[in-house]
C-alpha cells in the first residue's frame, strides 16, 4: 500500500499563505462579515462585504455544495407626514438571491526517484511542492485565471503557454469554472469611442480618457441596482471619494496612456498617491496605478480577456432576465474589468482528510511511489467562483458588482 503524508498545521499555513499571496484575486479580498447563507440555514465566516471578492468559508465546516447569497433592495416609498394614518402605506421588505456551487479541483506532479535527484544539486521535492502550491505557482495562477473569466463573463481566445484554462471549447472548461461563466448584464456593458455594441467597435474605438470619464458618468447615473464603490476597511476616505478599480489589458493600457497628456497623466499618478495616504499599506496600491474620477487604474499584468476578429462572443441582451445571444466583433477586441464591491462570490469546502489529518480548504500531499523509489505530490482544493448578480424590484437583472469595457486597440 502506498504511503500517503499530510501535515494538518502545514496545509492551514499552507491557506494562510495563499490568501496573502499579493496575486489578482486577493488583492480584492477584505476581512469583515458579511450575511451569508448556507442553504437552508444562517452561518457566518465570510470576508468584507466592501471588497470586490467576497470570499464564503462556511462550507469547510459544514456539509453541502451550495451556498445562497441574498441581496435585500432598498426601500423607496414616499413617507407619512403629518397625521395621516401608517395602515396601508407600509413597504414589504423584498430581496434577490443567487446560488454558488463548489467542486473538488487537483493536481499531481511528479519531481522524478532517487536518480533524478543524485543527478541535480536542486531538492526536487521543494521545488515540485512550490510549483504546485507556492508564490506564483500553479495554484495561485489557475485562481487568478477563474477569478479573471468569471469576472469578465468570457474566456476569450487569448492563448499563451503559460495560461492554464482551456478555451471554452474544451470539453472539461464547465468542470473547471465550476460556474458557468455569465455574460455582462446589458446595463454593465461599456464600449469604447462611440460603440454602442461589440459588433459596432471599429478600430478608432480605443480606450482613452473620455472612456474613464464616460464610465463614471454611467456609474453616478444609474437609477437601480447601483453599482457600489469599494470599500476596504480601514478607508479614512470611503464615504468622501468612493473608489472603484478598473484593470486594463496591456494594448488598452497603452492606447489609454497614448492618448492622455503628459499634464493629465501626472495628475492621475499624484492622484493615486494621494489617495494612497487613506488606507494604510493596502497592495491594491502597489506599483503603477493611476487615479481619475474615483476610479484606480491599473494594468493586467500576466492575462487578459481579448477577441479575435470574427469570434462569436456571448453578449447579454436588453431584457430583465439578461438572455444571452452571440455576436461577432469585425476587429480585434480587449476587454477591461471594472470593480466595485461585491463582485465575485468565492466559496470553499473541506478537501477533506489524508493520512488522519484535516487538509481543511487547501491541502498537499505526497505519496510514495515504486517501493519508495519516488514520489508524487499533489495539491487539493474544494472551491467555486460566481459572479454576484441579482434582480432589482422590478426584476430587470443585473451583476452587482462588476462592469466590462470592450475596445478596439492599437496594433
């Protein structure tokens, strides 16, 4: 029988050192409660509800697959003034709900026997294990990749050799997302130039600072399901400059930057320093952001979401259940994510035990193999990633917490 070896106090370490990596995805986690049910029931253990990410831990302790997100709406009825009698002018108290499901996700590699190992002054073993599991490993991008796909509603036709997730044809894409992916809600579907749709986008239709101007004006004009901005704890400024974030891929980044002043530019970058000073350390900050409008801007740095020419995409249509139909762009198209709070809902399950041990949300093991000639590590983990979307009173639906820009850009 093969030999198995776990290490509960290593594999919570092994969580904790996950969720402070500085990646895309928990850059937009904060640590607050936020409310949160298990179906069925009413459990805690979730983080800030200000956070573009809400990351859901309840189900590691408790059994199901499943967990419901509840949004209750505003009350907006006139009031009662004067004398007049409350009977009869009251206002239900109403809500939307969403379910979010998890799913179990491994992955194996193999550092080679005792003779790979005579033949390198490298610990294999420590290396196959960082590979998996460490800063910048296998883990840490597959995360990012999901988080990015879920957020921006499409995979895209990017290929690089880095990237992990397979295009959306591949016939283990819907295992891998767990959710399916969702196309942007009509209402939060921004185009550049003067695109009013992905197949209008003509190759004038950069991003530029109007693009960022535009948005904004959009965000402050919606009359329901508001987007909200960002509020990470400890944000001296959260009610006096509501902020959003908006990550840009690499030709938009470029085009923005081309087609902005060297004046504005610099008044975007002081921006953001300033606005730096009202939350203590938070990475979000960290390396080159720019500030306009109460939006930050930064750059997607390893992957993006693009179309190629011709590719059918899905859009959502301009109906409340958001029905999706497909168009094709007749350029080459970037899209960029902008966030709010409550964006993305992520929960995690109990990977269960190994070797008597718990591996709680995230585990590693090592099994020996060939009579202990050699070993295999692998790493586990029981996740799942939603976009948060809900319906107004009225029904109309629509994400909560994210918007898209589609561009042309430059080549």
């Amino acid at each position: 029988m093969p030999v198995v070896k776990s290490n509960k106090v290593e594999n919570g370490a092994l969580f904790a050192d996950m969720t402070r990596q500085p990646n895309f995805t928990n850059l937009m986690v904060d640590t607050a409660d936020m409310s949160i049910k298990k179906k069925g029931d009413s459990v805690r253990g979730q983080s800030g509800k200000g956070a573009p990410i809400v990351r859901v831990t309840n189900l590691a302790k408790e059994a199901g697959d499943e967990v419901e997100m509840d949004v209750f709406h505003i009350l907006n009825k006139t009031p009662t003034m004067g004398d007049k009698p409350l009977d009869g002018r009251g206002e239900t108290l109403t809500s939307s709900s969403m379910d979010l499901k998890i799913l179990q996700g491994r992955h194996m590699v193999n550092p080679g026997g005792k003779m790979a190992q005579q033949r390198t002054k490298h610990e294999l073993k420590a290396i196959a294990r960082n590979e998996l599991a460490g800063k910048g490993g296998y883990y840490s991008r597959l995360c990012d990749e999901t988080t990015l796909y879920h957020l921006a509603g499409a995979r895209g036709t990017r290929e690089a050799t880095h990237l992990i997730v397979p295009g959306q044809a591949h016939p283990e894409f819907g295992e891998i997302l767990v959710n399916g992916l969702q196309a942007p809600t009509y209402d939060r579907h921004f185009y550049g130039g003067d695109a009013t749709s992905l197949n209008d986008i003509d190759s004038s239709d950069v991003f530029t600072l109007d693009t960022v101007e535009n948005m904004r004006l959009l965000i402050d004009e919606q009359d329901s399901m508001v987007m909200q901005p960002i509020r990470f704890k400890g944000d001296m400024l959260a009610d006096e400059d509501p902020m959003y974030v908006l990550y840009l891929t690499p030709r938009q980044f470029k085009d923005f930057k081309a087609t902005t002043s060297a004046k504005q530019w610099q008044e975007m970058y002081a921006a953001a320093k300033n606005r730096t000073a009202s939350i203590s350390k938070n990475p979000i900050f960290a390396g080159d952001c720019y500030f306009w409008e109460g939006i930050l801007i930064k750059k997607m740095n390893s992957n993006w979401v693009e179309f190629a020419a011709g590719t059918p995409v899905n859009v959502c249509q301009n109906v409340n259940e958001a029905t999706e139909t497909t168009v094709a762009p007749g350029v080459n198209v970037h899209r960029g994510v902008l966030l709010g709070a409550q964006a993305l809902g992520w929960a995690f399950g109990n990977v269960g035990s190994q070797g008597g041990d718990d591996m709680g949300y995230v585990g590693i093991t090592e099994e020996e193999k060939d009579h202990g000639n050699a070993y295999e590590i692998s790493c586990r983990w029981m996740d799942g990633k939603k976009k948060i979307r809900f319906a107004d009173k009225n029904g109309r639906k629509n994400d909560h917490g994210v918007m898209v820009v589609d561009t042309a850009v430059s080549q």
